[in-house]
C-alpha cells in the first residue's frame, strides 16, 4: 500500500472469512496511507453474494 498515492482516498477495508474479523486491518492500513481516509470496515461470511457486497459499499462511499 505504501507504494501508492492514496493521498486524499477513502479506503474501506472488507474480508470474507469463515469466522476471524478486521483485527488490527483499518489501523495498519491507515499507519501505511498517511493523508487517506480510512473508515470503519466490516468482514462478510464467506457466502457473501456479490449485491450485498455492492449495496454495502454503496453505503459507505462519500457523497
């Protein structure tokens, strides 16, 4: 991540997993991107579907 200019990005992490969550992901992710957004991410279930997904990130993408 730190090869790219994120600067002024909004970056929202997401994860399908069978159980394990974010853990530290958002803090790392933002220690890596000085100068970007980085909001509140979720982890999914591994059945996830890909309109769930869509409406999801629809909801977190700024205006």
């Amino acid at each position: 991540m730190e090869a790219y200019d994120l600067n002024g990005k909004t970056l929202i992490p997401f994860a399908t997993s069978g159980g394990s969550g974010l853990g530290d992901s958002g803090r790392n992710m933002a220690a890596l991107t000085p100068g970007a957004k980085v909001a509140e991410g979720r982890r999914f279930t591994a059945s996830v579907n890909g309109k769930e997904l869509s409406e999801w990130a629809a909801q977190k993408m700024p205006v």
